[in-house]
C-alpha cells in the first residue's frame, strides 16, 4: 500500500534556529517527491519537486534532501522565522497507467516562538 | 502571477442538502483535481479529471460526488446529500502538463469550508 510518514507530528522551536523534519514513504513506482509549506487554513504552496535522480534541492532557507534507496527525504529549514509556523506536508507521486497520483503524509505542524 | 481561485470560501449547509463548490484553475492548465481535508487531518485524494473526463477516483468519491467542467474555465464539485461527515476544507489544484518525469507543478486553490449541520 502506497504510504508516506512524517515525522515529528509536530515541533516547536525559537525563532533563529534550524530545525529538520522527516518524511519516509512506500510509494511505488515512484516519480517524484515535493514537500509544501500549509499555513492554517490556506492552500499548500510548494517549496521543492525532487525526481529520482535529484538528491537534495534548495528553495532559499528551505533545503530538501531526498535517499531513493532508502526511500527518505528530509527538509531542512535554516534560521527560522515566525513566518515559518505552519504545516509541513511532504508528497509522493506515483507513476500509475500514464497518469500520476500524489500521495500526502501527515504532515509536521511547526512552530516558532519569539 | 496565476492562480486557482476558489468559491465560496465558507459554506455552511444542512445535512440532506445539495452543494456545488466552484473553481476556477490556471488558464493554461490541463490537469484539475479536488482533494479535502477534514479538520485536524491530512490531505485526501478526491478525484482527478483531464480531457474532460475523470481519470480516477478514490473510495471517497462516491455515487454522491460529481464533478464537471461546464465551460472553458470553471470545474465545479458537487456533492448531492451532504452528510455531517462531508464537513472539511476542500481544495481545488490544478497543472499545466505531466512531463515525462512527472514533475509538472501542482498549484493548489485556498480552499472551499464546508459545514454540515
């Protein structure tokens, strides 16, 4: 079964700091992989599309990290900002019948305090 | 720059009731999908519609659950007998082509709240 988890479920950090969220997946066949930012009660936005063959991918302080081997990926948020506070949802698209199906995770619901 | 806009951004219905939710993609966009997301939990797969017809569906989307692209430019949800359980946010994303990689952006709307009462 097509799955992705992310891990924490949530964190909280100061503001100035970095911080690293998870995210591993069961998705097959797979063709890429794109983390978006959720603000509360908005659209996702996206940050990075990463494909197979691409093993990490910059977005200003937003830098995504991506083990096809080991079917993880990582993004990696340096000196944060209030403005960071939101969800992170990781997506994993499927190769299926000439189309493609975008699996969500979870999610990391992020916090930075002042 | 462009965007998937959304309406209404709030509806509030009671149960039995029929809603269309309305979007309006990018222009250029030939890929249109709806997803929902109930309160507190993740995004799901609704459905995703392409030359005018739908190329797949989830368990979700059900008998009660229609979706239509009535002109050039709207794409609209319906949902005939709304239940309690229908009440969530529910997006509207849209992109341009899938490249042989799949990567082709997926840009998403800010979302119709249904209430079920």
């Amino acid at each position: 079964k097509n799955q992705v988890e992310q891990s924490p479920q949530s964190l909280i950090i100061l503001e100035g700091k970095n911080c690293t969220l998870q995210c591993n997946y069961t998705v097959s066949p797979f063709s890429n992989l794109r983390w978006y930012k959720q603000d509360t009660g908005r659209g996702p936005v996206s940050l990075t599309i990463m494909t197979f063959s691409e093993n990490t991918k910059s977005n200003g302080r937003y830098t995504a990290t991506l083990d096809a081997d080991t079917k993880q990926s990582s993004l990696h948020i340096t000196a944060s900002q209030l403005s960071d506070s939101a969800s992170y949802i990781c997506v994993v698209s499927a190769a299926t019948s000439g189309t493609y199906k975008y699996i969500f995770g979870t999610g990391t619901r992020l916090k930075v305090l002042a | 720059e462009p965007e998937v806009t959304q309406t209404p951004s709030h509806q509030v219905t009671q149960m039995g009731q029929e809603v269309i939710l309305r979007c309006v993609p990018i222009s250029n966009h030939l890929y249109f999908y709806w997803y929902r997301q109930i309160l507190g939990q993740k995004v799901e797969f609704l459905v995703s519609f392409y030359n005018n017809e739908i190329s797949e569906k989830s368990e979700i989307f059900d008998d009660q659950f229609s979706v239509e692209r009535p002109d050039g430019s709207n794409f609209t949800l319906k949902i005939r007998s709304t239940k309690l359980e229908d009440s969530a946010m529910y997006f509207c994303a849209s992109n341009k082509r899938l490249d042989y990689r799949g990567t082709g952006e997926l840009f998403f709307g800010e979302g119709s709240r249904l209430t079920v009462l």
